[in-house]
C-alpha cells in the first residue's frame, strides 16, 4: 500500500490509501475512490471515523482517502465545503497519478461530516464555492455520496452545535445550509443510514433528506436500525460502539457502491 498526502490552500489535510499497482492485478490498477469526511461537529474530526473506515473501503477494493477539514475559527461559512470541493477536484485532477477513476469517485461522511458530504452534491454550484475554487463545471461534485448518521436540517431537527459552527446567528446561512430543502434534479445517488433512537442528531435528518430524494426522483438507499449510539463508526470495540446489527451497514454500503459504479473483486 502506498500513502499519499497533500495540504489545501486553506491547510486541511487530504490523506491517501492506494493499492499498490501490481502486473499480477492490471485490471485493477485504475479504481474507484472513496472520499472519506469524518464527523465532530465542524469542532474538531473524529478519528475513529476516519482510519477504521478507510480500512473497510481499502479491503473492499477502492481507493481512499480522507480529509481533515477546516474547523477553526467559527464561524466556518463555506470554508469545510470549499476544502472537500477541492479535495474532489484534487482527486479528478490527478487521477492518472493516484490511480483513480475520475467518474467514479464517491464521498462518505459521519454526522456533521455527512452534512459536509451531501452539501458536495447538493450545493456543489454554490458561488463562494466556484469562486474559490476558480471552476465553473461540476468537477468537483461527487458520483456517489454515502451519509452516516448525518446532520441534515437547521430546523426543529437540527444538530445546533454544528449549525453555530458553520453560520453563527445568520439566520439567512443556516437555512442555505438546510440541505432539505435544496435537493434538485440529476443529483448523484445516495446511500443513508442512521440509528432511530439517536440522541444527538435525530433520525427525523436522515428521513428528511430521503423523503426530498424522492419528491425529486434521485435514486437513494436508506437503512435504520433501531438502536445504536451516535457517532458509531464501523459499530464495532476497536472505536468503542459494538453493535453486531448495525455494523451490517458496511457490507450493506460496499454492495450498494459495487453496484452503483459497476465495481466488483470477484
């Protein structure tokens, strides 16, 4: 396995994962890509949504990488989502030299962290986006998104820690921030989970963003389980959240991006 790394303008840090290319596997020495945003409340990035989950895309055959976003000083604006913008353009721009498909890159994210990843796909055309990032296309937007226990809202539901983070008291940002209710046509698929009896973000999130995938016809899969702490991770004792029903999600997600981008190791 190879490691890469790269620094962003803004300093966040974008970490690598590669399968090593090897003539004893040449049809696979261009692979999808997994973009991996950990979760912490845009406060901090939680490492055990970073490594242990890369590790699960790793050995289902993909390309990873994860990112250290911008998380200080609050308020953030559109700082986090410029830094994953730019990390997916980063990976399309140099696909040949990390062994990446560019039509194939997807981006996971945990919590405050898969509201970062559905704001790639939803709010990719954004301006201050575009702007800093000089593009004018859809480059840097994502062909898959997977969302673990994600903030979604910044109504009733909302997790509020993450939504003083990113806008302060601009009322006006926050609800720019809803994704709810900014779902449009032609955005990529989605794979959701979340745990019904979550305490920190309300399940009410991931049901929120799957009913406006529906009203616009985008494909999405959408998995609850009925119990389970927040920021569960891969569900298993090496991150502290051992649940063997909910750690289905893994297998369940690695099957559903295999099919999604036509990807299989067998």
């Amino acid at each position: 396995m190879q490691f890469y790394s790269y620094t962003l303008p803004s300093g966040a840090q974008l970490t690598g994962y590669l399968r090593e290319e090897s003539a004893e596997m040449s049809d696979y020495t261009i692979r999808p890509a997994v973009l991996i945003l950990p979760g912490g409340g845009y406060e901090r990035c939680s490492a055990r949504e970073t490594d242990p989950i890369a590790v699960q895309f790793l050995q289902a055959g993909y390309q990873v990488f994860t990112l250290l976003y911008t998380v200080a000083p609050a308020p953030l604006h559109w700082q986090p989502l410029i830094d994953a913008a730019g990390a997916i353009l980063h990976l399309r721009r140099n696909a040949a030299r990390l062994r990446v498909d560019p039509f194939k890159i997807a981006v996971c994210g945990f919590s405050a962290g898969g509201h970062l990843a559905g704001s790639t796909a939803i709010l990719w055309d954004a301006e201050p986006v575009r702007s800093a990032l000089g593009i004018s296309g859809e480059e840097a937007r994502p062909d898959a998104v997977i969302l673990a226990y994600p903030v979604i809202t910044s109504g009733v539901f909302a997790h509020k820690g993450s939504f003083d983070q990113l806008a302060g008291e601009d009322d006006a940002l926050r609800a720019e921030f809803s994704l709810e209710n900014h779902v449009q046509d032609d955005l990529p698929p989605f794979f959701l989970w979340h745990t019904v009896d979550d305490e920190t973000v309300p399940v009410q999130n991931s049901l929120m963003l799957a009913q406006a995938l529906s009203e616009h016809h985008i494909s999405y899969e959408l998995h609850m389980f009925p119990h389970g702490v927040h920021g569960s991770s891969t569900c298993t004792r090496e991150v502290n959240t051992p649940n063997p029903h909910a750690a289905a999600w893994v297998g369940l997600c690695t099957e559903w991006l295999a099919e999604t981008f036509q990807y299989s190791l067998r």
